[in-house]
C-alpha cells in the first residue's frame, strides 16, 4: 500500500515544483515505485522539470473523466523505469476536478506505487484542496524570506484544519553566506515560527537552474550540494535516519545546547 | 424525594420575588396555599416586584394562570417577563426578543455567562486562525503574525505573541494583555491601539504584560525577579 505526500508551500516560486521532481527521481534512485502528480491544472510545470513535456497524451482531467485508463496517462520517465508522471491539463482550470476524485484516484495509485508525490498549486483556493485532499503526508516549502515563510504558517494551519498533521518543513534556496552575515533569516527563527519538523534545507545552488532548464532533475547523478540535500531528504522520507549535510544547521545545534545550559545568550 | 416536596416555597431574590410550587396538585389547591401565605403578611407581598413562578409537576398553562391572578389581585409586576424561557434563549444562542430593554438584559446575561468562562487554546495560532471570545482568553502555544485574537477581557499567551491582539472588547479599561515574549504586530486594548517600534530590538526571555496608565499603553515585565534588573 502506497504512501500519498502532498509538497506544497502557499506562496509561488519557493520551488515545490523542482522539491516534487528531484525527490521523486531521489527515491526512484532508491528503487522505491514513485508516481509524481501535478495537481497545478491550467499552469502545468512538472512535465518540463522532468524533460517529459513531449510525451504528454492524456492527462490527470481526462482519467478523472474517464476519457482515458489510468495506466494510459502515466508517462514512464526517461531515466529511471519506477518512475511515472501525471501530468496536469492544460487546457482546463482547478475546477475541472474536486477532491473526491483525487481521493478516488489516489486509492488506484496506492495500489501499483510506494510514493505518490503531489505537486500542489500555489495558493489557498480549489487547487489547494484538491492536491491536499487524501493526501497521508504534507511537506511544505519555504525560502528564508519572510513573506514565504509567513504563507507557510498559514498552510501549515489550513493542513491541520483538514487533520493532516504534523507536516514536516523543507528550507529552499539558503545561502549560508548570507545567513553567517545575518543577512538572510536563519534556519532556528524559521523554525521557531513555524514549529514543526525540518526534513532538510537546500542550499541556493545554480546547478538547479541548469538542470531545471535541461530536464533533468539535479539528483541525477550531479556532485552539487542542491543535488545531496535532495538526496538526503529522499532517504528521509523512505524512512532512513540521515544525519542534515549542512555545517551551520550544526552549528546551530550546538549554540542552541549552549543557550538552553546558560554558556551562550 | 426532592427537599420541599409538597410545599409552596417563597424566596426574595436580588430581581424580586420568585414562588416556588413543589407540588402536583390542581390548580384551585396550589392557589389556595399561595394565597394563605400571602395573607400572612398581605402588606408585604402586595404589589411586590415577581421575578418568576416556577412550578414542578405543573403544567404551563397552570403556571400562566397563577402569574395571571397573583398580578391582578396582588397588584404583582412580572420583572424581566419569562424569565426561564429566556435563559433558554441563551443556551441556545438565539436572542429572538422583542424589544431593547429585553434585549440589553439577555445580553448582559450572556456576557457574565462567558466572563466566567475564559477561552482555552490550545497550540500554536497560525497566519489567518481568529479567535473571537467575550472572556478571557489563554493561549498555550505561540501566536504567529497574522494571527488575531479578540477578547472581551484578558489575553494570556504562554508563548510567543508575535500576531495581533485585542483585549477588553467590551470597553473594559483594566483589561491585559501578558505573553511570555511579548512582540505583537499591533497590540490593541480598549480603545487604544499600539504597535512595536519599527526597530526592533533583540527579544529575550522575559514575560511581559501590557496595561493602559493614562490613557497609553504600556508594557513592563511581570516577574518581580525582572523588575529588579531594571
């Protein structure tokens, strides 16, 4: 029996799209059955990140409709066979499905798959609703900027509203430069507004912008730290224990060991 | 057996006199009882201010039927008429009364009802999450920003109140508002409405408790221990 996780963020931009992508390929590499869904209908992107555009036929509205068998919609990815993608229409907006039907459609892919990753759209509206709606797990992304991390809390609120608690938290795009500088919020205020559960932090690495604009997901076998932190929280979410990459998240840790025994303000 | 079973019990209340019928039996024999015990003292009773008949094992009409005859041979006025059936109302939640003055003291009753009752949350208040109460209301976990409360009476937060706050609602002056790290978006109390200053400071440890002295709002720790380091 499959296991549904829902990627979203509240606000645009953070990189839900390129997180659903590489953790999908992350645990196909760990030889897991993975179908990523794109639940952005009318704005689709993952089919692009993953270099599968061309190979669309049928999409996520026409199996809801029935115009298609669920088997046909899936595209097979080019590199790894366990891994399948869903695309979104088109052509159609958010109200094109409702969240009964993605609960149907996840209760068939629980069936042939381990992980079923839903990329979920920006915003709080039907989208939302449709992409959380069955969803098991929730992992929600977020930049060190204040106006991200302000629509996580909010998604974080709307998520246990419809009880899918304890969501664990992905911090995109930091640049531990900035943050030593204290330039950039760092990883213990984010956390400490939004407490709940780091899964893992991904540095601000180009490598993702080449490989984004490629199609093909960063950890691929890239050497980049964007490409190991993405394959951490692969590991992760398979259920390893995988100790976090980053030096200042240490740091952190050790500073934070000294406040709470008085050696440190 | 309920105590004063078979009695007709007459009690002064701070809303007038209510009369209590604690037996089954036909209308002319309650009547009878209430009227001996008011010519014990008839200048006492008559033109007494009633707050309400209550009767067990009696029917509606028979009660109506009392109130009917003790107002018009004992010149007794029914104060806040119905007055059960109004607490009813409340319970429910549905005010449906006629006129303000009814209104305006079903209203009171339902706020000193919720005044007793302070509002519990509990975890964290995340961005858009809103609570509205009458009463006090305690947090057990952080308000992050964008997060509102709305109190008749006190805010307590046993966390981080980093979200915006409104006590004494109901134009209760002494109102408070005491978090454990006290960095609200805008802090509002009464009539009065402040805001962290622009540059803020970095925040440690320290409960702090924010009151209105002379018309302003002001925050100071709460902790005794505290005050002395200042």
């Amino acid at each position: 029996m499959g296991e549904v996780l829902v990627i979203t963020s509240g606000k645009g931009g953070v990189g839900k799209t390129t997180t659903t992508a590489n953790l999908g390929t992350g645990l196909a590499q760990l030889g897991k059955k993975v179908v990523v869904i794109d639940a952005d209908i009318g704005l689709r992107n993952l089919d692009v990140v993953l270099g599968l555009e061309n190979r669309i036929v049928y999409d996520l509205v026409d199996v809801i409709e029935g115009t298609c068998r669920l088997k046909q919609a899936l595209i097979k990815d080019k590199r790894y066979p366990d891994l399948f993608l869903l695309p979104a229409a088109q052509t159609r907006d958010k109200n094109a499905i409702n969240p009964e039907q993605m609960i149907a459609l996840h209760e068939d892919l629980k069936e042939i798959f381990d992980f079923i990753l839903v990329d979920c759209p920006a915003g709080i509206e039907q989208g939302f609703k449709n992409a959380i709606a069955g969803a098991d797990r929730a992992v929600v992304v977020t930049t060190p900027e204040i106006s991200a991390v302000r629509d996580a809390d909010r998604i974080i609120g709307l998520l246990e509203a419809a009880e899918l608690r304890n969501p664990k938290l992905i911090i995109n795009r930091i640049k531990i430069d900035m943050v030593k500088n204290g330039d950039m919020m760092n990883i213990e205020d984010m956390l400490d507004i939004l407490a709940i559960d780091l899964l893992g932090v991904v540095p601000d690495d180009p490598a993702i912008v080449i490989s984004t604009n490629r199609g093909e997901p960063v950890v691929d076998g890239s050497q980049s730290y964007a490409g190991q932190a993405f394959r951490n929280i692969a590991r992760r979410i398979s259920g390893e224990d995988v100790p976090f990459l980053d030096l200042e998240l240490q740091d952190n840790f050790i500073h934070r060991l000294k406040k709470i025994l008085g050696f440190a303000r | 057996m309920p105590t004063g079973e078979g009695t007709v019990e007459f009690k002064g209340t701070g809303s007038g006199l209510t009369i209590r019928v604690h037996l089954n039996q036909p209308y002319e024999t309650i009547k009878e009882m209430i009227r001996h015990r008011i010519d014990e003292k008839p200048a006492f009773y008559t033109g007494a201010t009633l707050a309400a008949v209550t009767c067990e094992g009696v029917s509606e009409e028979t009660r109506q039927e009392l109130e009917n005859w003790l107002a018009s041979d004992y010149q007794m006025t029914l104060n806040a008429q119905k007055n059960h059936e109004k607490e009813r109302e409340i319970s429910r939640k549905t005010i449906a009364v006629s006129d303000d003055e009814e209104k305006n003291a079903a209203l009171t009753l339902l706020q000193n009802f919720n005044q007793q009752n302070p509002k519990f949350v509990q975890g964290t208040m995340r961005s858009g999450q809103k609570v509205d109460h009458n009463g006090d209301v305690i947090v057990l976990g952080d308000v992050n920003p964008g997060a509102e409360i709305y109190a008749g009476g006190n805010i307590v937060v046993m966390g981080n109140l980093r979200g915006t706050a409104h006590a004494g609602l109901n134009g209760q002056e002494n109102a408070f508002v005491a978090a454990l790290i006290l960095q609200p978006t805008q802090l509002r109390i009464n009539q009065l409405i402040t805001r962290s200053p622009d540059d803020v400071p970095e925040k440690v440890w320290n409960p702090e408790i924010a009151k209105i002295k002379d018309q302003v709002i002001c925050v100071e720790p709460f902790l005794s221990r505290n005050r002395e380091n200042d």
